[in-house]
C-alpha cells in the first residue's frame, strides 16, 4: 500500500512536463475520485497549476527533490 506522499510524488513527476487528470489517473493507478482529492491539495497548497492541463510548480519541484532525498537516504540506510 503506498503511503500519501508516494502518491503526491507520482503525480508531481507525472505532470513535471504538463498532464491532463485522465493520464494522471492511469499513471498512478488510481481512481477518479482520488485524482481529485489529491488533485485539489496540489492545487490548494501551490505544488500544482492548471491551465490546459496540470504542470507541478517550482515548489512541488522542491517538494519532489526532497521527496526523493529522503527516499534515497532510507533505502541506503543499514
């Protein structure tokens, strides 16, 4: 079972380049009414924009870098 952030970091490095929901949601497996619970915190808390479709900001960036640093350092760990 992924944990929130798992899911929040899928979707930052899926709409890196721009997405639209549909291929958010086949991305990261997951169904429509979690894309937008998801979709609407992004956007609520400024890691996500929207226009045509949605494009992770420099914050969600930074949350995205910091995500897979904190990854990286728990899976070296001994």
């Amino acid at each position: 079972m992924r944990s929130s952030f798992e899911i929040i970091a899928e979707i930052l490095n899926t709409a890196k380049n721009g997405a639209k929901k549909t291929r958010i949601m086949y991305s990261c497996g997951l169904s429509y009414r979690f894309v937008e619970k998801y979709l609407e915190l992004l956007l609520d808390t400024g890691l996500l924009q929207t226009g045509n479709s949605y494009h992770t900001t420099d914050k969600g960036m930074g949350f995205l870098n910091k995500y897979q640093t904190l990854e990286l350092l728990l899976n070296t760990r001994q």
